[in-house]
C-alpha cells in the first residue's frame, strides 16, 4: 500500500492519522496502486480562515504588476521540475501530448497572466474600470467606477482531466487580484496537483497563505464560506447546480461560478465536401478531439453536424484517420498515442452512457465496446482488463430527433454524427445542447459563418471558424485560451473562466465612487482635472520617476496661428484636405467656420510648447491615447497646452516606467481645443537616465 496524499494547509503539510476508509487511487492503465486519499480530521473553517487573514494579509500588501512578476516566477519554477509532472501525468492515462497541453498550457497560462496584466494593468491595489463621469457643471462632483479586491478566499473544486492547467488557469487570475485560493483537486488526478503545488511551496515564491490544497473530500466546505468568498467549480452540470443550491450561495452571498460538461458541437459547412481543405481540417479536429486525453474534455467534440450528403464520406475519413494515427495503449510504451480514461469508474460510466445512445437510436460505426486490445507498458499487445481503457467511438444517427444525443454525454473519446438538411437546421441542433461551451464550424462560405454565427452565438461561449486559411494555425476545437473567455450558458454553467484582465476582476468587486477630483484623485492614483496641480519648480521632465508627482504640470505660453503655418503645413505633410485649403468650401462645412488649422499641426506645436529638449530621464515617447479635436483653429488663433502627471506605472523589473500625462489645448477664449494621453518612459533615478 502507498503513502496517503498530503494536503498543503496553514502553511504546512497535512496528512490524517490512518483512515482505513481512504480512497485506494490506482494507475490507469495498469490498476497498480499510487497512493491513497483522505481528509478525515481536517478542520477546513481553519484553513478558510487562514486564507482570509495571513493570505490576505500577505497578497494583498503587493501591486498587481508585483503579483505579476511573481506568476512568471513560478511558471519558471515549474518549467525546471516538469519531467516530475511529466512522469506522474501518465500514471492519469495522459500521454506526451495530453500532459503537455494539461502542464505546459498550465505553466503557459501562469506566463500568459504575468505579461496581460504588467501591460493592461496599473503598478497599483486598485484598478479603474472606464471614462470619469462628470456630476456637476463646474466639475467639482465626479464619478467613477473601481475594482478592489475582495476579502475572502477563491475556493476551487477542479475535474480530475486537467489537474495542472485546470488549477492554474483559476488560481493565477484569483491571485492576481490579491484572492488567497484553496484548491481542491478531483481525487483519481489529486496527486498531480499535489506535485505542482509542491514544487512551488518549495520555491518560496508563494506568499504565506496565498495557496492551500485540500487532497481528499470536502464535505463540510460550504458551512464555512461567507460573503467575500468565491467558489470556482469544474465538472457535472448535475453537481454544479446541488453546489449552486446551498444557502451560502443562494443567500449568503458566496458568489458561484462553474464551467460545466457540455453537449459541443462542429458543423461541417454545405460547402465543404469532401476534397476540400476544409473536409480535411474537419475530420482531422474531430478525431482530434476524440483522441486527445481519450476525449476526456469538457470542450470536446460531442456532436458532428453533417450535411446529409457528407455523412458516409466523413464517416470513411475518419474511420481511415484513426486507423492510421491512434495507437491505444499505455502512454509510457512507445509508439502510443491515446491513453486510457483517468479510472475504471470513468471506463465503466462511459460505457453506460453509450450503451443509452445506442437505445436511443445510435448505431456504432467505428469501434467496438468490448474490451479492447491495447499496446500494454512493456510493448506487448493484448488486453489489459485493470486498465481504463476504451477505443474511439463513433455512434451515428439516422436524423437529429433523439432527445439523448442532446443530453446524453459519454465523456471519452465518443462522438455521434448527426445529419443536417440546411443551414438553419444545423442551428437548430446546436440549440438543442442547452446551451455550450464551444462550437466549432468548418466553411470557406462567409454567407455561411454569418448565418450560423446570428443563430448560434446565444448558445455557445466560444465559436471557432475552421477554413483553409487558418487550418495550419487555429489552436483547435477543444482548446481554450487564457486571452480569450472560456465558459458557456445553460448547461455549460453559465460562467466565465479566463478572458484575459476579465477572470482577474470576476475576482474582485466593482463599485460607483462619487466624489472631487482630489478624493478621486488620492483612491485611483491617477489625476483628475480639477485636483491639485503643481506648476512651479523644475520642469516635470527633468525629474526622475523617484521624484515625479501625479499632478506635476507644465503649462506654456500661448503661440499664435497664422494663415501661412497652415499652408506650410500642408504642403510639407500633404494633406491638403479642403477644411485647411478652400475658405469657401470650409465654411461650407458645418464644423467649420472657415480655413482652419489642421489638428495634427496643433498636437505637433504643443508637444514643442511644453516639451524641455536636453537629455534626462524622459528616454522616449511611445505614444498618444484618446486624442479628440474639440474646437476648431482659425488663423489669427492663439493656442497653449497644459501637460499635468496623470498616472506614475513604475515597471518592476526595468530601471524605467510609464508616466501618462493629460494632455489638453486650449485657445486665447480658454476652450479646450484637443484633449489627449501622452505616453512616455522615464528613468527610475537619475543615475539610469
């Protein structure tokens, strides 16, 4: 008998007196025993708790581009120890191929944070979500909206099919937006994710409290959550909703998200027939996902919508398709490319679900359901009854009428082609899943994409087009991604995983501040007009980041606007639109008085107005933002900028930052005629500059 699987609590590792009821977990393809799985004696309200107090305490002291920096930290960490993960990821039944997309993807999710938010986030504990609101005439009242982080902890209860990258892609945003996490991994794959979060407690990268792990059962975890808390949950749409039920979620404010199995579907488009690179791609992605992690994914392909006509070619292509490249077996034998399922008791749920298609009216046309012969570890072939193995299955059906291949899912490498007769009839099929978590369509016919896209986009998270010009590059049906949303409504659980910046704030709490620009100004770090401004002293750009203010401002003197300098203007650039050349045609215009000064010529005098030339810690200016022309320039005109210090993003690991200023020119009559962001990087010291 092996050693009983740890849990990680209170900062320490936790493991039960002998429990002679803990789960036996066993190799999946070979049943041999690999350790043993119990939480009897764990106090969870202990570890809850300690994560809302040390790991609060602990996260909650860093800025997010601090957080980020540690994230890339530990995706290195794990980088150098992955051949661990590796060798235990195939005793899960994954091969070289699943267990790169499971541990690699993960650790690339962990990258993927650390770059999304050192760029798209402020080096700050609070973030801004969208444009000031003005309340009041004089501008003394102002609204804005806020994301802090909240005060609990992020609970997960992950699917034993991804047990690196289905921990990770939850626990980096949650611990980007300052939430401690407790993880508790499905039990036939927990000793995976025991071993990544090993390898990061024995980094010491992880701030105190920041990451728990609970191997083994939970069942008391819901009495203890309370408002401030979230609970991310992956697996059956069946105990997702007994989850969703429970009173600290419908009345204690705990908020619930899940990601569920789903019914996906692809459409092979009216115009992909066979011969076509887009027939190709189809049955390549299918039997792609009906292979990979032995079709034990929540994304995979459930249903293959066929044009009636397509249906025995698509049949015979992927027939002949895994015939060629699926090799059965355990993953650690050479040569074998799909494992077995994570257990037996997947092995056996999967077979009784396709033994209900088949009542229901689906014939199996590629595979058997018996037991299969398979490329045993030591190269032998044969069967291997304690293994969990099952080869591909392709069920058809002779039309889409069956409720069953709707509902019914068999989560292994099982698909059913169902025919279609019209375009608005696939739609209709995919509509019947309740809802997805991705439909694929594979068309070179644009008319085709935009019909489907308008009938299915309600009833799936995420929809791939699959054409000759993306085939080579697509990252496939079934692979979610960190930059983009990944969840789905109805039966796919209604939530949101991933999204980039989105998954960080689905972590925190968004709230209305109403207040004066100075208030406003102190809560977000950024400045806003009317707060307090400084333009005596140095010139702004010869002050180092250590010494720049927000509100440190320069305000020019005037410059006036001749006829000449616009037709000098023109000339040099060429532009010469009519609003600059035609006094005629110009006051024509109904924004126009006449000729007037093109806008660029007036952004490009006020960066020479307020602009201080000589060499210093400013080292480049790498851009505008939200430029808008409010009041037109005539000859004769005066103009003059004021450039104030709006926000001050210091980069953690350069010698420099980013400084935006507020940029705004106004005219001899005070109005304001062009506002915009300028973008420039500056020195830390003056040393570095």
């Amino acid at each position: 008998m092996t050693d009983m699987l740890p849990s990680y609590v209170q900062g320490a590792w936790w493991t039960p007196a002998d429990d002679p009821d803990a789960m036996l977990v066993r190799d999946a393809s070979t049943g041999e025993p690999v350790t043993r799985v119990s939480t009897a004696g764990l106090d969870l309200g202990a570890a809850l708790e300690y994560a809302r107090t040390v790991g609060q305490a602990s996260i909650g002291a860093l800025t997010f581009h601090e957080r980020a920096v540690l994230l890339k930290q530990m995706a290195l960490a794990l980088t150098e120890r992955k051949e661990e993960l590796y060798a235990l990821s195939a005793r899960t039944g994954a091969t070289k191929a699943d267990s790169w997309v499971d541990i690699d993807g993960g650790i690339g999710v962990l990258f993927s944070y650390s770059g999304k938010a050192r760029r798209e986030m402020p080096n700050a504990r609070v973030y801004v979500d969208g444009p000031v609101e003005t309340l009041s005439k004089d501008g003394s009242f102002l609204g804005r909206h806020i994301y802090t982080r909240l005060p609990g902890v992020a609970v997960q209860i992950n699917a034993f099919n991804f047990p690196v990258w289905g921990s990770l892609e939850k626990f980096a945003p949650a611990f980007l937006a300052g939430m401690p996490t407790l993880v508790k991994p499905a039990t036939p794959t927990g000793y995976l994710a025991e071993a990544y979060v090993r390898i990061l407690v024995e980094s010491g990268l992880l701030p105190a409290g920041s990451l728990q792990l609970v191997s083994g059962s939970v069942p008391d975890l819901f009495e203890h959550l309370r408002l401030g808390d979230i609970v991310g949950f992956t697996g059956s749409a069946s105990t997702a909703e007994r989850l969703r039920a429970n009173d600290c979620v419908q009345t204690g404010g705990v908020r619930f998200t899940s990601e569920t199995d789903s019914i996906n579907a692809s459409i092979l488009g009216p115009d992909a027939v066979s011969g076509t690179p887009e027939f190709d791609a189809y049955v390549r992605q299918l039997v792609t996902e009906m292979t990979s992690k032995a079709g034990q994914k929540c994304t995979a392909i459930r249903r293959a919508l066929v044009p009636t006509a397509s249906v025995d070619a698509v049949i015979d292509a992927v027939r002949a398709r895994i015939a060629e490249r699926v090799v059965v077996g355990d993953p650690r034998a050479e040569g074998v490319t799909m494992g077995p399922l994570a257990s037996i008791g997947q092995r056996d749920d999967v077979l009784a679900q396709v033994a209900k298609l088949e009542v229901a009216g689906g014939e199996v046309v590629i595979g058997a359901t018996g037991t299969p012969s398979v490329t045993r570890g030591d190269g032998s072939i044969g069967e291997s009854p304690d293994g969990a193995f099952v080869p591909p299955l392709m069920l058809r059906f002779p039309d889409a009428a069956s409720d069953a291949v709707h509902e019914v899912e068999a989560f292994g490498p099982v698909a059913s082609v169902i025919p279609y007769a019209s375009v608005a009839d696939a739609a209709d099929i995919v509509a019947r899943g309740g809802g997805s978590l991705v439909t694929s369509i594979a068309t070179h016919d644009p008319a085709v994409a935009v019909e489907l896209m308008s009938r299915i986009s309600a009833f799936n998270g995420r929809v791939l087009l699959l054409d000759r010009d993306d085939a080579r590059s697509s990252t496939g049906h079934g692979s979610p991604l960190p930059n983009l949303v990944h969840g789905g409504p109805g039966r796919a659980g209604g939530g949101e995983e991933l999204g980039g910046i989105r998954a960080v704030l689905h972590h925190m709490q968004r709230t209305a501040v109403q207040g004066s620009p100075e208030m406003l100004t102190a809560l977000t770090g950024v400045w806003h007009a009317g707060a307090a401004s400084d333009s005596t002293g140095r010139h702004p750009f010869r002050k180092s980041l250590a010494e720049l203010r927000i509100g440190d401002q320069v305000v020019s003197a005037s410059r006036e606007v001749t006829l000449a300098d616009i037709e000098t203007f023109a000339q040099f650039t060429g532009d010469t639109f009519y609003a600059h050349m035609d006094e005629e045609a110009a006051a024509a215009n109904p924004f126009f008085p006449g000729r007037v000064a093109h806008g660029y010529l007036l952004v490009s005098w006020a960066a020479g107005l307020f602009v201080d030339p000589e060499p210093g810690p400013v080292l480049a200016n790498y851009g505008l933002e939200n430029l808008r022309f409010l009041t037109p320039v005539s000859p004769g005109d005066e103009i003059r900028v004021e450039l104030t210090a709006k926000q001050i993003t210091p980069r953690e690991t350069d010698d420099y930052g980013e400084v935006r200023w507020d940029a705004v020119i106004r005219n001899q009559k005070d109005e304001i005629v062009a506002q915009y962001d300028v973008l420039t990087l500056v020195a830390k010291q003056l040393a570095a500059a």
